[in-house]
C-alpha cells in the first residue's frame, strides 16, 4: 500500500526522498508528495500518477531542505487528485500516513465544530489538522502528535514534520509496518528496508502501539503505554541488485527468469547437500501430534496454499483446511486440539492475514509463518518461521515469490509424510532427487517464451479467457487467471475442470480462449474430456501440457505449449512458468503497466 519515507540528513532531503520512494513504487501508487523544512519553513510539493511527474515538479519549483517526509499514496478515502495527495498539513504541521482512520468522521465533527475548513476528502487531512489544533492550543510538537495518535482508532503508520523544527520527526504504528534507519548523525524512516537499504543496514521495527521521536541524535522510542521501549535493532543486508530491473524491460519479465535460482536456493537451505533430511529452523513440528492443519493466506498466497492442500493431505495424510483470511477470523472458527496454523504471505505484513494469526494466537497448538521478509510482523509473531529466501520482489503481480512458497510448502508436506511414516524414506528421497532436479526443467520451460509470447498477442484481443484445471491444476488454473486480469485487464476465471459443465460452459464460444493446464498424470484422460466439451463448442482450446499430451489431445487444440516433464508433485510449480509468461506477454501486448497495473498494491496492509 502507501509508502512512507523520511529523512534527517546532512544533505539536500529531496532528492534522497524521491530516490527512496522510487524503491517503494512496487507497493502500488496513484500520487506521491513530499514535504521539507528549511530554514525553519515547511513546504511540500506533490503530484498525481507517476514519480517522475514529482521530479519533474521539483525542477520547476526545488524544494530546499535537509528534513523532509515523503509518500506514494494508493487511493482510499477521496479520488487520486493532487489535493487529496499527501503530505497533508495544516498551517505549521504535515503529515503522511499508510492505513484508514476509521474515527476520521467522529473527529471531523469535532474539528467542524470549532470552526476548521477542510480542502480534501481524505481521512488523513483529519490527523494534520487534529495536530494543528493542539500546537494552536499551545501544545509542543511532540506532545501534539502524540495527543493526536492517541484519538485516532484504526490502522495507521504516521510521520510528522513540524514547521520551525529541522531536527525533529515524530512516527506512530498502529498496524502497517514502519521502521527507523540509523545512519551516522543522520536518522531515516520507512514502511520498509527495501527505502531504506542504499543509505544504512541499521534497522529498527515499530511494534504495534510505538511511537518514537526522531532526531539526528537517534531514536526515543515508547509503547502504546508510554513506557521506554528498547526495539532491537537488527543489521539487514538487503542486495541492492535484486532491485534493479538488470537489463529487462519489466521488474515481472526478470522476476519470472528468477524462478530457477530462487527454488534451488529454498532447497538448499532446507536440504542439506547430500541429504535426504528436511532440516526445518528452530525445533520444527512434530507432525507425529499434528491432527489437522489450517492454512490461510490471501491472493496469490492463498492459491499456493490450496496447491499445498493436495499435497498435505495425499502425502502425509494430514486433513487441512483453507481459508482466505479475510473470512477466516470472521466466521471464528473453532480450532481443536492438534491443530497447527499456517499463514503464507509474501511482505509478512498483510493486514488480514496479520488479523488471522493473531485470532490463531492462544487457540491452535502452533502458529507457523511461510514468509519472505523474516523481519515481518507475521514473521515475529510465529512460534515457527520458514522464509522463502525469494528475494526482493518488486513486480506487483506475485511469480516468483508463488514458485517459492510452493517450494517451501511441498518441503513441509514431505517432513510431514516422513514423520508420520506415510512415505517410506526411499519414497521421501526419490521425491527430494527429483525436487532437486526442477530449477533445471524450470529453465527449459523458460525457453519456451516464445510460443507462450504467440499465444499471448492472440489472447490480447480477448474480452474473457478461462482457465481449467484438476487436482493441483485447479489451483494453478485460479492463479493464472488471477495473473492475466491483474496486469491484463482481462476478465479471467479459473474453474476445476470438472466444473465446467455446471454454468462456465455456457459462456463458450468462438471468441473465449480457454487454457487447459493438463500434465499427463492419471487426471489427464478426464481433463480432456473437458478440453473436448470446449471444442465443440467452438472454444479456443490453448493446452498446457507436455508432448504426449498434447499429442493425444489432436487436432481440436488452438495452440499449445509443450512442456517439459516432471514428476506429478512438482507440476504446480513448472507449470507456474508458462500461467505467468501467459499474463507477462499478454499485458505488454495491451501496453498496459505491468509492474504496478492500476488499483493494485504489493503489500495490502490495511483491511
């Protein structure tokens, strides 16, 4: 969602801002703004649509100062405009915030009330203004933003920058992640280590309910409670190359070509070389006690989590449940004894997977984290965290991230299968030798771009396409068509294949690709079945298969991809590559923005 960026320095604060909310474009935005103070004056500057249309504004009209607060704002309350666009201020305060107040009308009343004029339609101007108001009332600074974070109720991460005050930022977290840079006789702040990674490697995390004054001198940090806090600070070695686009056109072509190395990396670092053990960090689970798994996660996250339901359940022979986690804490379901929860999300910090963990908290036997970020909030509040090592992904749309938490969960059903016996050791290592041998055709089915990039422009000009699947195709099935409407635009639905007959049939004709992702397992005579069923309707058949396959499909098909083959567990995560490249090809064939496509943010962290 929004990014957060600010700085106390010895240099010129705007361009370091802009630089750094340039590392947070991938979280998705609609304007961006900064503010300074110079001189002992604040000021802002800000602008709607993309970054460059703020540096382009600051050349016009430089913004001097070594204090300064930046953000990309991603629309909730009022429309992308330049007015609703933060910072946000009131006469001698500004303010940029990530999150929603949900008592910003209660205090708008109030504010009305004693005679305040507002010119946005944002919750947000609400939080300046209320600060305003006790600076007016003789207020210090940070006493105002303090008194102002304690009236408001919902999810926030907030910055205040105050006029005549050059050495001074006041932060708050409520919810979205926010984080303090040490630099030497230089202070930063950022939603995340990604903003800050080129000016320090000295983080500290807010806990929810910190606030903390920052100055050049360091960081005065309290809890909800105003107690002295003592946050540890952590040293992030964060690659800086793994945020450049490296010579692609897009952060997503990149991050697809990635797939490879990221899954023989997670084996590795689970799979000691040479070894037919599964080595998980702390003391692990023993599965051996586990009665029942419950999985939840949202998005991209939650199809890789109903890809591992197969896989838990037919390996290791655990019953498992999936939940999207927005719904999860909602129905407050019950959780019986044995009962180990899994959460599965790329930044650690999604707003309503964060909200199901903690319903889990004192309810399931173990929380368990399959995570990217290890610094997280999900990750710190895991009894158990398995990092996908997927590296920073910038592109909204998740690829190889999905790939990596496939890895990691078929990793885990496995431990799971070897410690309850219901695989033998030799069926455990056969399936792991194989596992090692997937970067590998990963790479060959990369090579296949091109036939994937024919059927792409073909798909373009299509208004819907559907995606059918079995078994742990389905799953894939829903995930490629989450891709192609992300960036495509395209209205796209994935269907269990054996669905298609009970309504999505009725929406066949000449002018609906359907991608049929079919493997020849022992699911694929009854999935073709169902590729037939589109043919003669005069659907456009686009089978994702491997040769034989495709040979036995004949003639009916429109096009297809060949792929390689690969044992039947790892066939979610090779068929990942050409569902990707699918949606890839197909938005740079619409021209449309594939790595931040429009009203979509990487980390969702408000609900």
């Amino acid at each position: 969602m929004c990014g957060i960026i600010g700085v106390l320095g010895d240099h010129e604060a705007a361009p370091v801002l802009v630089e750094a909310l340039k590392r947070l474009e991938y979280r998705g935005y609609d304007s961006a703004g900064i503010a300074t103070v110079n001189h002992g004056h604040l000021d802002r500057r800000r602008a709607v649509g993309k970054l460059v249309n703020l540096s382009d504004k600051l050349v016009h009209e430089p913004l001097a100062g070594k204090a300064g607060i930046g953000h990309t704002r991603w629309a909730t309350h009022g429309a992308p405009t330049e007015v609703n666009a933060h910072p946000h201020r009131g006469r001698t305060v500004a303010v940029v915030h990530n999150g929603i107040i949900e008592n910003y009308r209660e205090l708008k009343e109030e504010l009305a009330a004693l005679g305040t004029e507002f010119v946005t339609q944002t919750d947000t101007e609400i939080v300046a203004l209320l600060a305003q108001r006790y600076v007016d009332e003789g207020a210090e600074p940070v006493d105002a933003a303090f008194r102002t974070v304690d009236r408001l109720k919902g999810a926030f991460a907030l910055a205040f920058l105050f006029d005549g005050y050059e050495d001074l930022i006041v932060i708050a977290r409520m919810g979205p992640p926010l984080a303090i840079g040490h630099g030497d006789g230089e202070m930063y702040i950022g939603s995340d280590a990604v903003a800050l990674a080129p000016l320090t490697d000295r983080i500290t995390y807010l806990e929810d309910g910190d606030r903390a004054v920052i100055t050049r001198a360091g960081a005065e940090i309290r809890d909800a409670k105003g107690a002295l806090a003592n946050r540890e600070m952590r040293q992030v070695r964060l690659d800086a190359t793994r945020v450049d686009k490296a010579g692609y056109r897009h952060f997503m072509a990149k991050e697809i070509d990635e797939q490879p190395t990221v899954v023989a990396e997670v084996i590795s670092h689970y799979v000691p070389s040479g070894s037919d053990e599964i080595i998980l960090p702390d003391d692990g689970i023993d599965f051996t006690k586990v009665n029942r798994l419950v999985l939840s996660a949202c998005g991209t996250a939650f199809n890789a989590c109903m890809t591992a339901k197969y896989w838990f359940e037919k390996l290791a022979r655990i019953p498992v449940e999936i939940d999207i986690a927005s719904e999860f804490r909602y129905r407050e379901p019950p959780l019986v004894p044995g009962t180990v929860s899994v959460f599965v999300s790329q930044s650690g910090e999604t707003a309503d997977t964060l909200a199901a963990l903690r319903y889990c908290a004192d309810k399931a036997d173990r929380i368990v984290a399959v995570v990217n970020v290890p610094e997280s909030s999900i990750a710190r509040e895991s009894g158990l965290v398995l990092p996908i090592h997927a590296g920073t992904e910038i592109g909204v749309a998740s690829t190889k991230a999905f790939t990596a938490q496939l890895t990691v969960l078929y990793l885990l059903a496995l431990k799971a299968a070897a410690d309850r016996k219901a695989l033998s050791g030799e069926q455990v290592a056969d399936r792991l030798s194989a596992l090692r041998g997937l970067p590998a055709v990963m790479n060959a089915a990369l090579d296949l771009g091109d036939a994937v990039q024919r059927i792409a422009i073909a798909v373009s000009e299509a208004r819907d396409v559907l995606f059918l699947g079995r078994g742990t195709m389905y799953p894939l099935a829903l995930e490629g068509a989450l891709k192609l409407k992300e960036i495509s635009y395209i209205h796209a639905e994935g269907y269990a294949a054996g669905e298609l007959k009970h309504g999505p049939i009725a929406l066949i004709d000449s002018n609906v690709p359907v991608v049929v992702l079919a493997p020849g397992d022992d699911l694929f005579d009854k999935t073709m079945s169902n590729l037939q069923e589109v043919v003669a309707r005069g659907g456009k058949a686009v089978l994702i298969s491997d040769e034989t396959g495709i040979a036995q499909a004949g003639s009916g098909v429109w096009m297809s991809v060949p792929m390689p083959k690969v044992h039947g567990d790892l066939t979610p995560i090779l068929y990942a590559v050409p569902a990707q490249q699918l949606a890839y090809h197909t938005a740079v064939a619409k021209g449309t923005d594939v790595d931040q496509p429009r009203n979509l943010a990487k980390s969702v962290t408000v609900e």
